[in-house]
C-alpha cells in the first residue's frame, strides 16, 4: 500500500502508520505521544563517524525535587546513539515480536506494582520495518535517546528512543 494508511490497534495503545505518508503517531491514553517522521527513523541510524554512548539507568535518573528540570548531563544525551540494558514491557498485544514498549531498569515492573519514576522509563519505538521477539530476561537495546515526555496507561515515561537494534544481555 504505497499511497495510503495503515491502522494497527490493541487494547492499551493506537498506533497509527501512514505508510507512504512518512508519519506515524502514538496515542496512548487519550494523550498524543511519539509523533515520528520517515526522516526520524533515517536520522537515528549512526553516522560513521559517530560513537556509541554506554548509558546506564543512573545517568539516566533525575536530582530529586527537581524532576522537571533536566541537568546538563541528562540533556547531553537528548539525541545521542546509546545502548542501554533494560527489561521490556511490550505495548502490543502480539506475544511473539513486538516494535513498540516501555524499558525498564527492574523486571516485572508493571502496572501490577508501583511503576518506576518516569525517569526510569524509555519509551521506545523500534526503527520502522523492525520488531523483536517479546523477551521477559533482560537485553542490551541501541537507539537514538531523546529528553521528551510520554503520558500513557501505564504511566510517565521521561525519555523515548528510536530503537535500532537488540541483543540478550547474558549471551
């Protein structure tokens, strides 16, 4: 379907591709999130010359009280090529691949039990054609990181990352 749209929906989140359009948006909860364009997608490749950042969740953790105000360590990863270990909570009812969820620093963080702070969450959109396997072990995943807000129904995510490619964490 060159020229058209192309709808996926699940019971927690709509996703909507507009494949030939170049956009695709993420609404989660009534909210509006993830608004990615075809040149996003290209753009979170690596250049070649650019090195990849190993980032861990306390880089990632903001200074208490101040929440809202990111340090100049934080917004110095806005943008940047990293790898990050975490654990995946899909976002798509499919049990076997998955190109769109929330990564955390602890298993079996989820709606059950109190969530992370959302600094403590990436939302992460896999680049487009990509999907992994749904894994509940822990994994290495490399993406673009960005500094921007996503509200949805399993909470806060501070951070969102294009997500290019994975790895298990024990190999």
């Amino acid at each position: 379907m060159a020229n058209g749209a192309s709808c996926f929906l699940n019971t927690h989140v709509l996703l909507v591709t507009c494949v030939g359009l170049g956009t695709s948006a993420l609404l989660v909860g009534g909210h509006m999130n993830g608004r990615f364009r075809s040149e996003d997608f290209s753009a979170a490749q690596a250049a070649p010359s650019e090195k990849e950042r190993e980032v861990t969740w306390s880089d990632l953790r903001m200074e208490k009280g101040k929440e809202n105000e990111p340090s100049e360590r934080i917004r110095a990863l806005d943008g940047a090529l990293v790898r990050l270990a975490g654990f995946m909570i899909p976002l798509e009812d499919n049990a076997r691949s998955t190109s769109e969820f929330l990564l955390v620093p602890t298993p079996m963080a989820c709606i059950h039990v109190p969530a992370p702070p959302p600094s403590q969450i990436v939302h992460v959109t896999m680049t487009q054609g990509r999907a992994l396997k749904a894994e509940f072990g822990p994994l290495i995943l490399r993406g673009r990181l960005r500094l921007e807000e996503a509200k949805g129904f399993y909470g806060s995510a501070t951070y969102s990352m294009l997500g290019l490619s994975s790895e298990p964490y024990f190999k």
